[in-house]
C-alpha cells in the first residue's frame, strides 16, 4: 500500500512539472548573446567599371599576432561563394594544413565593362585597397568557377605577376574549340614558348561532364609537354559531382595543394 501511494506520487510530481513547463513562457531558456559573421560588405565605386561592386572581406578567425601578414583568396563570386570561401578558408586554416588566409570576394555578377577594366580594377584599386588596409602578405591567389575559371586562367596566362596561383572549378573546355570561345591551350603553348621559368600553382576540375573531357585532356597534353618544370599544376576529376558541386571540393582540394599538404584522391596529373 505505501509503495502504490508513494507512485502515485510520483506519478502526480511528473504530471504537475509537464503542466508547469507547457504553461511557461516560450523562450524563457534562451539567451540571444550575439551574431555569427563572415565578414564584411563593401561597394566600391571603379574608375575602370560601371556602378557599383559588391565586394566582401573575411579576415582569418585567428587575430594576427605581431606583424603577422596573411595569403589573400581573391574569389571571381556569384551565387555567394564566398560564404563556402570563408568557411573552407578557416576549417584548413584550423586544421594546420594552410595558412590563415584573407578572403576577399567579388560580386562578378554585378560588373558592368570588359574583360581588360576587371583587370584593372582588380590591379589599380581593389588589390592596393586590401594590401593597405588589411594584414595582407602579397601572396595572392585567384579563385572561379565555370565562366570565371576562365577569366582566372586568362588573367594567370595574361598578367601573372598579379597572382600567385588561380583554382579553376568546373573548367569546361572543348575540343576542337567550339567558336566564340577562347582556346586556353593555344595561349597556355604561346605563353610557355616565351619563357623558360614561370613559378606558378594552377589547379583545375570537372565533375561528371565528358561534353569537357577532351579539351580538358588536349589542355593537360599542352601542360605536359610545354609547361616549365616550376610550374606547378594538378587536375581534380570529382566522378559522381556535377558542374556546379564540384565547386567548394576544388576550391578545399585546391588550396591544399597550393600550399603543399597531400593532394586529394581525385587529383592527377
């Protein structure tokens, strides 16, 4: 009898603390204590482009100490990738396979000019800007996707002493080069043929596109058999992905290899 009584007691305890927990005021547990952010937005006025340019500035989320200076991830966005940039940019820096770096994203999307006034944008004020007001090393590199992979490779190949290295995600080449399109591997020949040093890093993905396998196969032949010995690059082949998910994977597999930690299972050469 004393153990049933001492149930039902218990059993009246639990039922009275449900009720007095529903009938709480929501949100009575939760304590707003700030905001998570990537970093900054910024409009830039151009001398060179048309109205406004949306560009974000992510710092590395450990401060620098000292004189510290930190690489800058030049990123050619849209569709923010810069969100993904930020986030790969501080997971590896965190895990000691790169170093902290600055991420700085362009709104490519919002550009209004040609090719050669993005260059000088890029060269004339958006560069000198970070490098004056952020702990930036002159280490640079240059980041795009589908179409921007292309004005990376052009901008590496053109003016490569404005960067250090350029990952190119979903680089859709064809073969023989349908018209219209630029053809990477003639100017990547004519490039190499000028010099016998070019201290670059390169890397380069697709995903399951075979439309872009066999200019990415001739572009590689060219790379093979003309390119410096100090030219460093490697191709990313992600089976399985698509043009656009093979995005963050080359961006993460491609600044590994930039600054020298193993390469990912996909990569060859």
């Amino acid at each position: 009898m004393m153990r049933t009584r001492t149930m039902r007691a218990v059993g009246i305890g639990a039922i009275l603390c449900l009720l007095m927990a529903a009938s709480a005021k929501p949100g009575t547990c939760q304590t707003r204590v700030g905001d998570i952010s990537l970093g900054t937005a910024y409009r830039f006025k151009s001398a060179f482009l048309e109205g406004d340019i949306p560009v974000s500035i992510h710092l590395p989320r450990t401060p620098p100490s000292g004189q510290a200076r930190h690489p800058v991830l030049y990123m050619l966005d849209i569709a923010n990738d810069f969100a993904f940039g930020a986030a790969a940019a501080d997971f590896l820096a965190a895990c000691g396979r790169v170093p902290g770096l600055i991420v700085v994203a362009i709104d490519v999307d919002r550009l209004s000019g040609p090719p050669q006034a993005m260059i000088d944008f890029l060269e004339k004020e958006l560069i000198p800007y970070v490098e004056r007001t952020h702990p930036a090393s002159p280490r640079r590199l240059l980041y795009g996707h589908s179409g921007r992979s292309f004005a990376a490779t052009f901008i590496m190949l053109t003016r490569p002493e404005l960067f250090d290295a350029a990952i190119c995600a979903g680089f859709g080449l064809t073969w023989p080069v349908e018209a219209g399109r630029a053809d990477f591997s003639a100017m990547a020949a004519n490039r190499f043929a000028k010099v016998t040093s070019f201290p670059k890093t390169f890397v380069f993905s697709l995903g399951d596109e075979p439309r872009f396998y066999a200019g990415v196969e001739h572009f590689r032949e060219v790379l093979t058999a003309k390119a410096p010995p100090d030219f460093r690059w490697t191709y990313l082949h992600f089976p399985g992905d698509d043009h656009a998910s093979t995005k963050l994977k080359t961006l993460y597999q491609g600044l590994e290899f930039v600054f020298g930690a193993p390469k990912g299972a996909g990569a060859s050469r």
